[in-house]
C-alpha cells in the first residue's frame, strides 16, 4: 500500500513541510544521550495542530562544529512519531514519510521530551498553534510545568 493511500485511510492530513526560518529558531533541552554536544531547535512558526490532531514541527540539530540536521516531524498524542522529510543544504525538503513509530519512553528520546513537555500536555494534543508556540518561548507546556507562564 502506498504511503499516500495509508494517509487517507488514517484520515492524516498531508502537510507540505514549511520553510524553515531560522530567525526564528528557539533552543529546546532534548536529553538524547549524555554524552551529546549536540544543540536542538524548533523553528516556533513552524509548529501547527491540524484536524487530524497532529503537532508538526521543524526540529533542528546542531553539532558543535555547526553542521546541522533538519526534520520535518509529526507526533500523533501521545506517543507516536513520524519524519515526514529531511531538510538539505539548499534549503529545499528531501526523503519520503516514514512510517509512525513509538516515541521511546525513555529520557533519550528527543520525540518523548517535545511531546511530554512541550507539545501532549496530559496526554493530549496542544488546542492551537500559538499554544505550542508559546510553550516552546517559555520553555514547556504550563499544563506539564505549572510555573512556566
């Protein structure tokens, strides 16, 4: 079955990935492994909620060298991910959607740190796009972290 066939049949809206803006970039804590130099980004206006309930987002990762990888990711609430493409140096948007995963529950998952934080705040999706966009500026979701306003 072609993956544009499994989209219909999900009811998953297909989304083309959006230009990533680097202006507006905003550092996010991914505890990936600890022994990582690695520094990750979310481009804020990149993040959206649509019909289908899925939080999409541009996820950057830098090397300390400053060489990147660029994603284009989806999470389905909350505990499925997906890479729908791969950001190349041109700026254009490579790669085919691969298939939903589990967001591994353990803390070295960068998917599990953006859903539990930031984007599934009691196991639910964010109501609108400026809700995952204001989580993302302070930092986590004030329904995970009461404090952060």
């Amino acid at each position: 079955m072609k993956n544009e066939d499994r989209l219909k049949q999900s009811g998953e809206v297909l989304v083309a990935p959006p230009p990533l803006d680097r202006a507006r970039l905003v550092e996010v804590k991914l505890h990936v492994s600890a022994d990582t130099e690695f520094r990750y980004y979310v481009d804020q206006t990149s993040v959206s909620v649509g019909a289908d309930r899925i939080v999409r987002y541009v996820l950057v990762s830098r090397s300390p060298s400053g060489a990147e990888n660029v994603s284009f990711e989806g999470i389905r609430c909350p505990g499925d991910y997906r890479v729908y493409a791969v950001g190349r140096p041109d700026g254009s948007w490579g790669g085919r959607p691969t298939e939903w995963r589990e967001i591994p529950r353990n803390a070295n998952a960068g998917q599990n740190t953006l859903a539990r934080q930031y984007f599934c705040p009691g196991r639910h999706p964010i109501a609108s796009n400026d809700e995952g966009q204001r989580a993302l500026r302070a930092g986590g979701h004030p329904g995970v972290f009461p404090e952060v306003r």
